[in-house]
C-alpha cells in the first residue's frame, strides 16, 4: 500500500513538471508569433515596397539635364541678300541668335488631356518635352487632389481612390458641380492672366519661347517660315494665357505610395522607366483659356513691330501714315484653345477690334465658359522636387528693309556759267552674302552748264554716300571756280531738287526734298 502511494506521488509530480513545460514553452511560442504579427511599434514597409522605394531613390541623372532641349544648331547660311524691283531695292538680312529659357510650365497644345491629368506618371524624357508625353499606367494607390477655388476650404479636396484619366476628370468635375452649387454666387473668380508677344523667325524659336511642341499650333495658325527666311512677310505671335483655376496633388511621402502594393520596380522598368528615363507625376494642372494671335504683313519695313506693339496697346495711329500703311498689308489670325470655345477655334480678319472682343468676351469661369487644360507641372517621383525644362536653340533673325528709288533735280538759273559734279555709291551682295560697293559718277559731271539748265538723275534703291557739288564761274582771276555747293552723303529721297542761281559775286543755292 505505501508502495502504491509513492507511485502515484510521483506520476502526478512528473505531470504537473510536464505540464508546466508545455506551458513556458506555448508561451514562448506565443510570445514569439505575437511578436512576429505585430512587430514593433513603428510599421515596417514590406520587402517589395522598400525594394521599390530604394530603387526609385537610386536613379541616377541629372534634373537639370534630363529635360534639356537643344534645337537647331545654325551653321551656314547667306547674311546678305539684295535684289531690285521696279521701283525699290529690297536688303535681306540675317543674323544668328540663341534663345535659353527655363520654366516648370508645360503648355498643353495638342489633345492629349488623358496623358496630362493631375496625379498622371509620366516619363522624364525628349517626348515630354516635345508634349508627346509617355505615360506609365499600372495598379495605382489612393491621391488626393486639390482646387484652388474661392470659398472652399476643405471641400475644396477630394480623395480619387484609382487614379485614371476618366476617374481625375469625374472628381475635378464634382468639385466644379460643387463650386457652382454652393459658392458661385457668394464669391468670384480673379482671372490670372499673362501676355507675351515675339517676333516670328522658326519653329525651335517659339517652341523655345512658348514652352511646347510648336508644330500642333502651327496646324492651326499656318506660319509660312519659308516665307519669312526669305524675307517676304514679317509675323509677330502674342499668347495671351487666362488661368481660371489649378488642380494640385498632395505630394506622396515615398514613391511607392503612388504605386498598388503588387507593382514591383521590374513592373515600372517594363514600362520604360530607368535613369535616362525617370519617373515623373503631374503635380499641377491649370485650366483656363489660351488665345494665340498671328499678325502677318507683307511689308518691308522697318517699323513692323514698332506698329504692331501700337495697334496691340491701341495706341492712336491716325498720323502715323507708316504705320497705317503696314497694317493696311496685315492680317491677323486668333486661334482660341479652351474656355466656351471649340478646341482650336480659329478666327482670320483684316480687323484687330475682332481679336480684342476675342480676349475681351468669356474670360471668367463659369459652367458655360469652362476650363481647358492649358499648362501642367511635373515633380519628379524620387524626391518631389519640380523637373523643369530647360530650351535652347539657334535661330536666323531675319530683317527685309526695302530702299525706294529716288531722284536729283539739278535747277541752274543763274548768270554764270555752271558745273556739277554728283557721285555715289551701289551697294549689292555676291552669292555668298559678301556686300559689294561699286562707286558711281553721272556721265554730265564738270560740263559747263548755262542758264536756264534742268535735268534728272534716277538713283536706285540701293545707292548710298551721295556727294552732290555745283561750282559757278566767278571771272575772277584768283578764284576762277568758286564751290557754291558740296554736300557729301546725303540720304537718297523720293526727289532732291537743287537750285542755284544769282549772280557771278552773288550766288545763291536752295535745296527741296519731297
């Protein structure tokens, strides 16, 4: 019996030792699997998503190159053209020049709205410049965008759950309906607005200029370049931007909370990103109206842009017959791209108060004058710092100066005998642009000329350094030729008429110009 009673005393020992082993060990076990579901107190991003932010942040280029544009390089060209016309001689003349400019602004001219909407991933490279941007579509996280609209404060902001060109454009779409509903008759819009004019010469020059791809405006203004290297129309292009509202996107903290949790840097590098072409979102989206106006004259003179900047001002011209008379061989062209109108709505008159009441009409926002996607920022994924674009190009400044052909009159009425001497200069150029100076005399120089003497020299255009001298025969033996005139390079005029007359110790001389 006792023998039994220690059997028994141990086993139930042996079992409550067992007991509490599997116990320490369960919640060993627990504590460790516990451990392992929650982590620490801060989250740790999965593998795949750090893998994705790290190879993001080790991209490797140069933001102030990787959206450089270099345009025409201009090596050979003729500076110097000449060449005479019935009743004028025309100069053309060329010079190179460089233009550099950089802004973060991306003027959107073509229909490509679904590649350019706020929140979009795009390519930092030569199409994005060119406004032929690549976009990368993929499995997208939540963003939130902004308007900037009087009045709404924090309903001014919605959350767009799968970012896409259509779902963008319906929650900008019901901020708008939101704005029009609750705020429109309480607050108004100021309509920012900017101008900037430039004489025309190539296509790099204004897509330099105007910060986009030239060649889809030019479908709409028809800019004839050929013409004007060649010196035969002058054209002066204005841009007058109205920004009615910006949609901005809240900046994300790393790269990959643009990206669904299953995208993969291998994902985005199938999609063409990499270090010479890295990752870039659309930041901001303006919308409003761009108005572009052509004004093109076929005349040569000097003045063209001087009287283009007047009628633009509205200045009064009414005196000015130059300047009337260069705007009576102009033209203007205003294409319209957003607001109430159709997408490149195009307007051709002889009358510039057409174009004013262009500029001047639908020039605030409202559900009948929308917005159009008129200019776009990019930030780049990696750090969010702004990719701007930086232009340079050459370009042939080319300058049509028309030289009208002129006269003398030589008038000989007094009681002497007379002679005359008259000189000038013919400038042409060769071939190549080298000018040429070929020095003239009229065949009638030094005769001996007698009262009444009348006769007229035709001059062309291009003759310069006009010397004009007329001596009279004193009959003095110490002075037997007396100099009565010796003017030296006188402009060339429409008609220059001299008169000389008096008496051998009294001459008298009178010039007229018309």
């Amino acid at each position: 019996m006792k023998k039994s009673l220690k059997t028994i005393i141990r086993s139930i020992s042996f079992l409550s030792i067992l007991t509490l082993t599997c116990s320490c060990n369960f919640i060993t076990s627990t504590q460790k699997n516990v451990s392992l579901l929650s982590g620490p107190n801060k989250v740790i991003k999965p593998k795949k998503t750090k893998s994705l932010d790290d190879r993001i942040y080790g991209l490797k280029y140069d933001p102030n190159k990787i959206l450089s544009f270099n345009g025409e390089k201009v090596e050979n060209f003729v500076p110097n053209e000449g060449f005479s016309t019935p009743d004028k001689y025309i100069v053309i003349k060329r010079e190179k020049k460089s233009i550099s400019d950089s802004t973060a602004d991306i003027a959107v001219i073509d229909s490509m709205n679904d590649k350019t909407y706020p929140g979009a991933i795009q390519l930092a490279n030569r199409n994005l410049i060119e406004n032929k941007p690549n976009i990368v579509s993929c499995e997208r996280k939540p963003i939130t965008i902004s308007i900037d609209l009087p009045g709404m404060g924090e309903e001014g902001k919605t959350t767009i759950t799968s970012p896409t060109y259509s779902s963008v454009k319906a929650g900008i779409d019901s901020l708008l309906n939101k704005w029009n509903s609750h705020y429109s008759s309480i607050y108004s819009i100021p309509t920012r607005f900017s101008y900037s004019d430039s004489m025309v010469y190539s296509k790099s020059q204004l897509s330099a200029k105007l910060g986009c791809n030239f060649k889809a405006l030019n479908k709409a203004l028809d800019i004839d370049f050929d013409s004007i290297y060649k010196g035969q129309k002058k054209v002066m292009l204005l841009a007058y931007k109205q920004i009615f509202y910006t949609v901005n996107v809240d900046a994300p903290n790393h790269p990959s909370d643009f990206f669904g949790d299953k995208v993969t840097f291998n994902d985005l590098a199938k999609k063409g990103v990499n270090s010479k072409n890295p990752p870039v979102y659309v930041s901001s989206v303006s919308y409003g109206r761009t108005i572009y106006v052509k004004l093109e004259t076929t005349s040569k003179s000097a003045n063209v842009k001087a009287a283009f900047k007047a009628l633009i001002e509205n200045q009064n011209i009414s005196s000015n017959s130059e300047y009337k008379n260069i705007l009576n061989q102009s033209s203007f062209t205003a294409t319209v791209l957003g607001g109430g109108a159709k997408e490149h709505n195009k307007v051709i008159t002889k009358n510039f108060d057409e174009i004013r009441n262009i500029i001047t009409n639908n020039s605030e926002y409202s559900p009948r004058n929308p917005g159009y996607p008129i200019a776009y920022t990019t930030s780049f994924l990696k750090d969010n710092s702004v990719a701007t674009v930086n232009n340079k190009t050459d370009y042939i400044e080319t300058t049509s100066t028309e030289y009208t052909n002129g006269k003398i009159t030589l008038d000989h009425r007094g009681a002497y005998v007379a002679k005359f001497n008259i000189t000038w200069d013919e400038v042409s150029y060769d071939k190549n642009g080298k000018e040429i100076v070929e020095h003239k005399s009229w065949e009638g120089n030094d005769f001996g000329r007698t009262a009444h003497f009348n006769t007229e020299l035709y001059l062309k255009g291009n003759a310069r350094n006009i010397c004009i001298k007329a001596k009279e025969c004193t009959g003095l033996a110490w002075e037997w030729w007396r100099t009565i005139i010796d003017d030296k390079n006188v402009p060339l005029v429409k008609n220059r008429k001299v008169y000389i007359w008096g008496t051998t110790l009294y001459p008298r001389t009178l010039t007229e110009i018309e």
